[in-house]
C-alpha cells in the first residue's frame, strides 16, 4: 500500500502542485479548494472537460491512506488532494489509461508526481508537463488581452518539442507580471526573466492556462477577465502557463545538454507511445 506521511505531509504536496511553481507570487494564496465546491473549483474544470471521472479513478488508484491517529481529518485531506492530484494529471495531457498503461511498461508517474519539489529530475519535470519544447524568445510585451487575468506574454519561437503535442511554430507564454487594469504594475518575483533572442528549455501546461483563466483559482488581475472575450481568442491553443522554472541552453551549442535532452527525448517518446 502506498502511504503519505503525515496529513501534514499531504497539505505540502498540495501546496507544491497548485502553486504557480514558476513564480513566488507577493500576495496571500488562495485557500485550498473542496471538491465538493460548485463554482470556480477543480471539480467544475473537470466536469466542464468531462474528465472528473478519470480524476476520480486516479484519485481511488493513488490516495490510500494510512488512517493516523485523526480517520476524520485523513478522510478529508484524502479528498481534497485526490482531486486535485488527479486533475494536475488530466491538465497535463494524462489521461487514467495512459497512466496506467505507462506503469504496466514500468514508468510510475505516481512516483515521479509524489517526488516533487526539489529532487525531480529534468526528465521527471518534462513527464509531469503537458509540454516539454526547446525554444527561443523572440518578443516580450505587456497586455491583458486575451483577458484571461495574466498581465504580459512572452512569444517563444519553438526549435523541438520533446514532450507532448505541439505543431505550431510559436507558443504564447503568459505571465502574472506586467501592467495592471488598474494603470499600476505587479512584478512576480521567480517568474521567467529571460531576454529575446536566448534559448531556453521549457515545462509547459496548456491545460493549466485554461483553468487558471477560465476559473479565476490564480488569478491575480480578475478587473482584467473576461469569458466571453476568451471564449472568441483564436490563439488559446497556443497559451501557457510555466509549470518549472526554464533551463537556459547553452549559447555554444547544446553539446553539454545532450545526455539531459536524450533523458526527456526517450521520456517524451515513451509517454507518447502510451498515449491515444
């Protein structure tokens, strides 16, 4: 039976996953988030999606607990960081057959996934994002549109997708730092700082933009959202969220970074050929 160790230890994991892992945002974290919640919740993402049933078989197959000395409490952690295990899951392009076709072929992403943070590897990071690429930045700017919340995009040229599916040429990175809808600014600290025209590797999440746009959970700017405007943004497939702090790649050729990129190359394959 797996186990976590503490309750205690349950809440640090859920604070690592549904932190903005990329930034230390300045201002208070929202509360973690019952599954049971109607509005503006991981369950009502899910549902939306149709995915809440597959949160809930990840969640029955991973989150066996130890009963400790308070059942109640335990009860209660269980179901919180069940959901919302499962659906960090799903948004990063999981489905339960995937996951467990991936361990019948000996890849426990459960292990990978209860690691975190600090002692994932590279390759464990590009396995728990929906999309791993090597890209260059070619611009950078401040604006709140498509009015998801986040304040600046970086535009990322892709060189090499070496986890998951991307076909475009250009991938749109959003960021809570930039002007506000109030005429002030809001600086992240953490968040990617890097300089047009350098290199880096990046750990992406699709699926995380669209729940933090379109359910307001990290949402700092909420002067700034708007469904509807959304709803009509041509580019959201090509919209992300940073999941991991950015590798920078070397200036003199990726000689040095090879084994590493082999490492996620040979990740990125097996996941995709476990994947439907």
């Amino acid at each position: 039976m797996i186990t976590l160790y503490s309750v205690r230890g349950l809440f640090l994991l859920l604070a690592a996953l549904w932190a903005l892992p990329a930034s230390g945002v300045n201002q208070d974290r929202p509360k973690p988030l019952l599954p049971g919640d109607t509005h503006g919740t991981v369950e009502a993402y899910l549902r939306a999606r149709d995915q809440f049933e597959d949160a809930q078989r990840i969640m029955e197959a991973w989150n066996k607990l130890d009963p400790g000395e308070d059942p109640a409490l335990n009860a209660r952690a269980s179901r919180i960081i069940g959901v919302l295990i499962g659906a960090r899951v799903l948004m990063n392009g999981y489905s339960f057959e995937t996951v467990s076709r991936l361990k019948e072929a000996g890849y426990d992403l459960e292990r990978v996934i209860r690691g975190v943070p600090g002692q994932g590897s590279i390759a464990g990071f590009a396995a728990m994002s929906e999309v791993a690429i090597i890209a260059t930045v070619v611009d950078r700017y401040d604006s709140l549109v498509p009015r998801d919340g986040f304040r600046s995009s970086v535009v990322l040229q892709v060189q090499e997708v070496l986890r998951g599916s991307f076909e475009g040429q250009y991938a749109i990175l959003r960021l809570l730092t930039g002007k506000n809808s109030r005429g002030g600014f809001n600086r992240v600290s953490h968040e990617f700082e890097g300089n047009e025209g350098e290199s880096y590797l990046f750990f992406l999440s699709n699926g995380r933009y669209r729940f933090h746009a379109g359910y307001g959970y990290h949402v700092l700017d909420t002067g700034s959202v708007d469904l509807d405007y959304q709803a009509r943004d041509p580019q959201v497939d090509v919209r992300f969220t940073s999941l991991f702090s950015a590798i920078r790649m070397p200036e003199n050729g990726w000689g040095e970074m090879e084994p590493t990129l082999n490492e996620v190359r040979k990740i990125g394959e097996l996941i995709r050929s476990h994947s439907r």
